[in-house]
C-alpha cells in the first residue's frame, strides 16, 4: 500500500464528486447537525481494484464474484487494506466535520458516524460470518446511524431496535433514500428550474451539483423508512438548508 501513501495524502479531508456532500441541517430541537457522506476515497478504489484483479475477478456489476480464502496471505493482505481504507474513511470524515464546526462555529454536543459498503466479522445465530452491507449500514439494538435523503429532503438519526426482521437483515438497514432514475435518466427528464424550485420551496442554499443529483431523482425517505419498521425507530429529523457538493466544472480525479 505504500505506493498509495501520496494519493491519500492529497486526497485526506476531501469529499469527491458523484453523490458525495457535506449538509448543514436543523433538528426539532433548533440543534444544527453537520451531515458529510463519503468515504475512502482513491485509496479504497484503487486498493480494492488492486486485490480484485489479484484474486482473478472483474470490475462491474453483472460479473461473478472473486473469492478468497480469508486465511491466505493474499486474503489477510486484503482485509487489511480494506481495514486501512476504513480508518482512513473515519479520519476524512472527522476532518471534514471539524473543519466545518469551525467555520459556523458552536461547540460538539452529540455525534453520530457510521460506515457503509465495509464488511464486518460479526456473530450471528452462533455463527461466525462476514457481513459485507453494500448500500447499508449497521443497525444493531441501540446502536444510532444518520441516513440522508436528497439535497432537498429531511436526513434523519435512526437507532436499531430487536426484532425477528432486525435479525433476519442481519442487523442492517439503508444509509440513504436511495434513486428512483439512474444519472442518465435524471438529466434527461429534469430541468434546473425545476430543482432550484424545489430547494428554494424548502430553503434549501445549494452550493454546485448537477441534475443528476436532484431530489426528484430520489426516493422520499420517510417512504423508504416506513419499509424498515419494526427493524428501527427515527430519533431526530434533520431539515437541511445549507447542501454543498461537486459542481459540474470541478473534477475528481480518483472517485471513490
């Protein structure tokens, strides 16, 4: 990994382009909340890209899978990458968070951070499993995560509870509302007018993005949350009015 040192390097406490931002939201309590989503950056995509080649697969989709033995050197070397990339993914992220407390200001009073696309070793009915949550998060009893809407829509603190489908997903729940048209389609169908209209309805100040990242894309929240009931319970609603991402001239030359 050490090749990779000088592109972590340049790119620690940076958020990237694609769905990647850094919001300023207000809860039913009048308590400003800094929400950022992103990861590790090149330093995971490179790495992880590394290791799937070694193990003889492919990048994509629709492709089958590459499996490793977790015990050979090339699967311990593996999981420390992805380990590093997740430490990584925590120091960008409280980076970021601080550097924006400081700008508005106020003192840390709670705090709330959780991965997401990261494998966990974990116990479950006695068995010891990998848990890889793509497009998820945990969610045990008690444990708190931020899930994020759209640019224009609420993001909201949930904590995991018990229950038969707690444990059926494994303890697992979304880290966001999730698309309804692709990139593509949500700059064919929509127009600026129409998302600088719906921001300005929820006084929303955006800063960059592009169409492909309009809240018309998305799925609304509380509809997608209202599927995982009985798996979590909403604690906070956090209305966003402040929404900065990747504007559409600036260029990310190793997304994540």
């Amino acid at each position: 990994m050490e090749s990779y040192r000088q592109k972590a390097t340049a790119q620690l406490g940076t958020v990237g382009s694609g769905n990647h931002y850094v919001d300023l939201l207000h809860d039913e309590d009048g308590f400003v909340w800094i929400g950022v989503h992103f990861g590790s950056r090149g330093l995971g995509h490179t790495s992880a890209t590394r290791y799937l080649k070694a193990a003889g697969g492919k990048s994509g989709i629709n492709v089958p899978p590459a499996l490793i033995d977790e015990d050979s050197e090339l699967g311990r070397r593996y999981i420390a990458a992805m380990e590093l990339a997740g430490r990584y993914a925590y120091a960008g992220r409280e980076w970021v968070v601080e550097r924006v407390r400081r700008i508005v200001g106020g003192a840390v009073t709670d705090t709330v951070h959780n991965h997401h696309n990261y494998a966990w070793r974990e116990t479950h009915e006695g068995r010891d499993v990998w848990v890889v949550r793509k497009g998820a998060t945990p969610a045990f009893p008690g444990q708190r995560g931020f899930v994020g809407g759209s640019m224009g829509d609420d993001a909201v603190i949930i904590e995991g509870v018990e229950s038969p489908q707690a444990r059926a997903s494994l303890y697992s729940t979304v880290h966001g509302a999730g698309r309804l048209f692709g990139r593509k389609e949500a700059k064919r169908r929509f127009t600026r007018e129409q998302m600088d209209r719906w921001l300005q309805d929820r006084g929303v100040t955006l800063i960059g993005a592009d169409l492909d990242e309009s809240p018309m894309a998305y799925r609304r929240l509380p509809e997608v949350i209202a599927q995982h009931a009985g798996t979590v319970k909403v604690l906070h609603t956090l209305r966003p009015f402040a929404v900065v991402m990747a504007g559409t001239r600036e260029l990310d030359p190793c997304k994540d």
